[in-house]
C-alpha cells in the first residue's frame, strides 16, 4: 500500500457533499471526495475512495482521482479490488 492510501472507518459513512460524487459501477460503491467530505488532513485536496472494500487514495486533482477510479487503476491501491479480481480470475 502507498503512503497516501488509508483505511475508511466502515462504521462512519461518508455522504456526498459539496462538489463530491459518490456512484456505482460494476457493483462496487465508489466516491470521489474532497478531503474535507471525507475527512481527512493532508496534502492532497482530493480522495479516491472505494467504499465497498473500505480504501481511499489521496489525489492532487478531481480528474486524477476519477482516473484511480478506473478498474486498471484501482487494483494498484485497492486490495479488496486486487483480491476480488484474483478470485474471479480463478473460478
């Protein structure tokens, strides 16, 4: 895991706010978040975050967190993501 992934506290929900998204795609919930919606201080004004697994990733801009959002993408930050694939990979 990279520096600027974090766990979500699944027992605190994050809802959209502000210029913040939040949608479903492939049956995972997954959000692109300023880092005050979500709650997080850091240098990094954007977060990328799949809600289903409970990862978020810090992002220098709102394109670039909708880009880590991509399935490619999102297997190098997000390990329920990883371990989904690798099991559907599998059967």
């Amino acid at each position: 895991m990279t520096s600027n992934t974090r766990r979500l506290d699944r027992s605190q929900p994050v809802a959209p706010r502000g210029r913040s998204e939040s949608f479903v795609r492939h049956g995972l919930r997954l959000s692109v978040l300023t880092a005050e919606d979500a709650g997080v201080d850091g240098s990094q004004p954007w977060i990328a975050s799949c809600d289903t697994h409970g990862y978020m990733l810090g992002c220098d801009t709102k394109a670039l967190a909708r880009i880590s959002l991509t399935a490619v993408n999102r297997l190098d930050w997000c390990d329920g993501c990883r371990k989904y694939t690798q099991t559907e990979d599998a059967t």
